[in-house]
C-alpha cells in the first residue's frame, strides 16, 4: 500500500513510542490483540497462561461499565455480598452435573504452607457449591423468599481451548454472579425472564445489541433446567456469549437439601436461578463499536469522554488557554470527564492519540474560533466535524454525548442485523456462518440439531426467544415446525 505522509507519520509516532501499529479492523483478530495492548486495556505478558493484568486505562472502562451492571441489579431488588473463594471438595463434588460440566476446569488446592490439607480446596469456577451450603442454612420459611443476591468476584476456570484477554480467561476477573431463591418453578422462570431483560437493559446502555436465545439442552448450563444466552454478534461474524441466565429448577436444592415450610406446615423444595456476565462485556464494547484509527467508546464507558485542545500559534496564546481552562472547569462541573492536551506534540499526533483512546468528543479552540466566541467540536464515532458558541459549551457538548450512545446502538444492531442471513437448507447454513449467523427451522428435537451440527461442523447457538412463528421445514426430519435457530461459529 502507500506510504503516504500519515501513514509514515503514524508508523514513525508508533515507531518513537515503540507501539505496535493498529491494523486494520477487517483484519479484526490482529486488530482486537493490538487494540487491547496499545488501548492500554490488559498487559497480556502476566507469566501465567489465562490471566492478565488490568492496565488503569482499561480499569476504567471496567468501572463505569460495572457501576451500571451495580446500578440496574441494585435498582431491582438485587443485593450484593461476597462468598469465600475456597470451596471444600465434598461440597463441590455433591452436584453430579455440575461437577461433570465442570471437574476438567477446576483448579485445586491441596497444601496449606508445607502441609497437605486434609480436605482439597476448589477454587470457585462459578459459585453455586460455595453459595447453596449457606442458602441451605437461610432459608427456613416461605417468608425468606425470593433471596436475590450477586458478587462481582474473580472465578478460575482451567480453559483448554485457546484462552484470550478478556474473552476466554483462566481467571474471570470480573465474574458478576446472580444467585437466587424462590418458592415455585414459575417464580423462578420470571425471575429468568428479569434477569434477561436486565442484562438486555446494561447492554442497551453500553450501546450494545445482542442476540437472545434458549440453549439446546445438550449446551445448557451443567445442573441447570435450561438456558438463556446473550450473544454479541462480533466483527468477524462470530458469536461471542456475554451473558447466560440459568433456571436450575429443584436440581440445586435437592442435592444442598434448600427447603422452605409452607402455609401448611411442609417443607418444600426451593427453585433456583442463576445468571452471569463477565468482562466478555468489556471485549464486545471494544470490538463492536472500535474502528481503524482505535477505540470508540460509548461516552457512559469512556474514562475520558472530552479532549480539548488548544490550537497555538504566538500571537493570541494566552486567549486561547484562557479559553480552554474556562471550558475546561465548565465542563468538569457538569460532570463531564474531561482533559486538555497543550503538550508540544503535533496536531495530527494528537488526533492521533486521543482517538486511539476512543475519547469520544475533541474541542479544538484557536485564535479564530476565541473572536468568533466558538469552538469546533469532532465527534470520534463520525469525525463530524461542527462549530459551537462557547457560551453554551456544556448544553453543545451534552447533547452530542448522549446522541453518541443512542447512534452507536443504532449503528450496531444495523451490523448486527445485516450478520443474520435466513436460511432453508443445510448447505445455505453452511455457506452462511462463514460471514455471519445463520437461521434455519428447526423442529427442535434434539436427534435432528444433532445431525444439524454434525452436518454444518459448526454449533447449534439457540431457539431466539422471539419468533415471528413463521412456518418452515426441519431440514432433518422434513416436518414442519414454527421454530428457528441460530447456527454460528462461536468464540
Ligand atoms: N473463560 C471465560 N472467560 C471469560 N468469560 C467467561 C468464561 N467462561 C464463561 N464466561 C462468561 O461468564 C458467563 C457465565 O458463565 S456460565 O458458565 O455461563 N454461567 C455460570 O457460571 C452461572 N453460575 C451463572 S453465573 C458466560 O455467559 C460467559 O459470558
Ligand atoms: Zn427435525
């Protein structure tokens, strides 16, 4: 390709800064490693396969992503607390499908100091065996139902397929939990449902939409009565799922032996649920919203939602400062996160930096704009470029904030529904999920999804939870049926 002056400019500012150079984002596997090492989101050199090292950069957007996770469990009667990390053998090893799901993935401790323990301790790769000992010991009567309580807590998982920062780790560093108790089957499936629409909800504030489906029961979660995911569709056309909400029926009660007495005196098994979301959250911000020239992050994420920058000549220096200190201090008493670039750096290497950053909105203020009383403000998802009276800095500066978010919601679920390719015939599917996810009717039983995925190679994702019921043919068995699934490759 050539090497016009930018791209020089950038691979010498790389070169000087010893950064990798971002590739583009067709290329979106190279993009996403590079991104996330020169977006300062994770120091990928941690000396231990499967975990990683939050850079402060990348911490913040995990922050403010997890303030709204905290914010929408905690506004619909959700509390969170903390459980040991440690969870003993015997209680572990209780659940016979959770512990199938789960024994190869499990990491063990045996010694404490130089001595073995006389009981090997798990470290929690979900927390259900740590939580249920307790809900046993809590729940007597019908009158301390429904319990709703998560943690946000790191979770090991000994992953054997190829791990990958922030979306397949050994340890789950940001591992939000939801663990709940109810008296009957229907409580606990509307709390399924609660806990779909919740997740839907934190998605749709991080501008990202998601594809919602029941799992095959052959992919459920081990323990469980069935399972809602949430998959994000990502650049490349696979699947990533960013959330899962577990009704694990009485399976969980029975084994920890969770009963309540009723108005009559019984005691009666309790219904359980349990859902999840982990920083798979902060790799489907990154990957569906970031662009060639870096991140683009939706400004309720961003760390740094505003730049501005002073254009310097000799004359009128002053002025400008001034200028870009009043809008500054403004901005940052509405709230807004705000930072200023006067270092001797080059405009276009500031361009450069700060939207490699993904700040969302840059203010440029030179002697021009100062007579004019205005400034000229870029917007980083669309590089529009407008002028805007100083005077009302704040209201100009708020309104293209919040049009952001709802534009790159907008932009990515357009994506995100041009992926979805219908399908009538296996060889369709097949062609399909080679670019996107495929649709196809499904009768839903369980013979034919298998034969489906062995003749595709590729998995079966779920039944979409809405259906336009349209009728269709089981490609398998020829019946008819109103359903239809997703089939993608999957991360
Ligand atoms: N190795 C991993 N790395 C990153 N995220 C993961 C990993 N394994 C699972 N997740 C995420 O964690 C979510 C919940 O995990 S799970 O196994 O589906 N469900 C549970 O563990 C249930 N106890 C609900 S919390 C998944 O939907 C997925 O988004
Ligand atoms: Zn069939």
């Amino acid at each position: 390709m050539a090497n016009t002056g930018n791209e020089k400019g950038n691979a010498k500012q790389a070169e000087t800064e010893k950064e990798a150079v971002l590739p583009p984002k067709s290329n979106f596997s190279e993009w996403f490693n590079t991104i996330i090492d020169i977006g300062k989101i994770m120091d990928v050199r941690y000396p231990v396969k499967g975990l990683y090292v939050w850079y402060p950069f990348g911490f913040g957007i995990r922050k403010r992503v997890y303030s709204i996770i905290r914010d929408v469990l905690d506004n619909s009667g959700h509390e969170e607390t903390l459980f040991p990390l440690l969870i003993p053998e015997n209680e572990f090893m209780k659940e016979a499908e959770h512990i199938k799901g789960f024994e190869n993935e499990v990491y063990w401790v045996t010694r404490g100091g130089m001595s073995p323990l006389d009981v090997n301790l798990a470290l929690r790769p979900t927390s259900e065996t740590a939580i249920y000992p307790m809900y046993k010991l809590w729940v007597r009567s019908h009158a301390d139902l429904p319990i709703k309580l998560y943690q946000v807590v790191n979770t090991f998982r000994y992953e054997t397929k190829h791990t990958r920062p922030l979306i397949r780790l050994r340890e789950i560093t940001s591992f939000k939990e939801a663990h709940t108790v109810h008296a009957t089957w229907d409580e606990a499936k509307a709390q399924v449902d609660e806990a779909v629409m919740l997740y839907t909800d934190i998605y749709r504030q991080i501008s990202i939409p998601v594809l919602i489906s029941q799992r095959p029961d052959w992919d459920k979660f081990p323990g469980g009565d069935y399972t809602i995911a949430l998959d994000a569709v990502m650049p490349d056309g696979k699947t990533l799922q960013i959330g899962t909400a577990h009704h694990l029926g009485t399976n969980f009660a029975k084994t920890y032996d969770i009963t309540y007495e009723n108005e009559n005196g019984e005691q009666v098994l309790a219904n359980q649920t349990c859902y999840g979301i982990s920083e798979r959250s902060i790799a489907a911000l990154i990957s569906l919203h970031g662009d060639d020239k870096g991140l683009v992050l939706p400004p309720v994420a961003a760390p740094i939602q505003v730049v501005v920058i002073p254009v310097l000549f000799k004359q009128g220096a002053e002025e400008v400062m001034a200028a870009c200190n009043t809008v500054v201090d403004s901005l940052k008493k509405a709230g807004i996160r705000v930072e200023t670039d006067a270092s001797d750096l080059r405009p276009g290497a500031k361009y450069y930096k700060w939207e490699l950053k993904g700040v969302c909105l840059r203010i440029e203020i030179g002697p021009k704009d100062i007579e004019k009383k205005q400034a000229v403000l870029v917007r980083r998802d669309t590089g529009q470029k407008e002028f805007a009276p100083l005077d009302n800095i704040v209201g100009e500066v708020t309104a293209r904030l919040s049009a952001m978010g709802n534009d790159l919601y907008t932009a990515a679920e357009k994506r995100q529904n041009d992926f979805i390719l219908p399908c009538q015939t296996l060889e369709e599917v097949k062609e399909a999920i080679q670019t996107g996810v495929a649709t196809i009717p499904w009768c839903a039983e369980e013979v034919c999804g298998k034969k489906m995925e062995e003749e595709i190679g590729a998995k079966i994702l779920g039944i979409p939870t809405k259906q336009d019921g349209v009728a269709g043919i089981c490609p398998v068995c020829q019946n008819k049926t109103s359903k239809i699934v997703y089939v993608a490759r999957t991360y």
